[in-house]
C-alpha cells in the first residue's frame, strides 16, 4: 500500500490534470458540445455557447486559486518542517559570496590594516 502523502500527492496530481483538461478547452470542442448541448437540451446553440463558455471561465479562475491555494499549503507545510524557499536559499547564497569575497580582500597581503 503506498504511504499516504504519496496517495495524496496522486490525487492531487490527477485533480490538477482535470482541471487543465477542463480550462484548456478550444474553441473546437466548445462548438462540438455547444452543438450537441442544443440537440439534447433543446437550447439555442448560442445560449449553449455562452453557457460552456461561461463556465470555463469560471473553471479558469478556479484553477488559478486552487494553484495559489495549493502554492501557499505546500509553503505552510515547508515552514512547519523547517525547509527554506528557493527564493530564501538563493539570497543566502549570494550573501555568503559576498562575505567570502570581503573576506578574501582582507586577507591579501598588501591589505593595510
């Protein structure tokens, strides 16, 4: 049996690439189910256009803050285990740089002290 932060990463994983499948609808396919929506629904192609339409929209902003969502859970997570960003681990480094940079002008031998 898998572990569950694995499960939960696979599930995660297969919602995230539901929803792109969702928000990533052409133009194409919305004609294709505007049309058979109109011949099942008895609506007006138009109105069943409008309809999708509307709603990819909708799904298109939901799955922008389900990623800022998940964004900020996964950084929660990584500040309760005490892991850095990559953001915060760039800086250190060039801090760290510049310090062996200081360092090693002071140490030449013609540095008057």
């Amino acid at each position: 049996m898998a572990e569950p932060d694995r499960q939960d990463r696979d599930v995660v994983e297969r919602l995230a690439l539901a929803v792109l499948g969702i928000v990533a609808l052409t133009a194409e396919r919305i004609d294709e189910l505007a049309g058979e929506l109109s011949d099942r629904g008895g609506m007006r192609r138009d109105e069943a256009r409008q309809l999708i339409e509307d709603a990819a929209v909708r799904w298109r902003g939901d799955a922008a803050r389900f990623g800022e969502r998940a964004g900020e859970t996964l950084t929660g997570v990584a500040r309760q285990l005490g892991l850095v960003t990559r953001e915060e681990m760039d800086e250190l480094e060039l801090r760290v740089a510049q310090l062996e940079h200081r360092l090693r002008l002071l140490e030449r031998p013609h540095a008057v002290q």
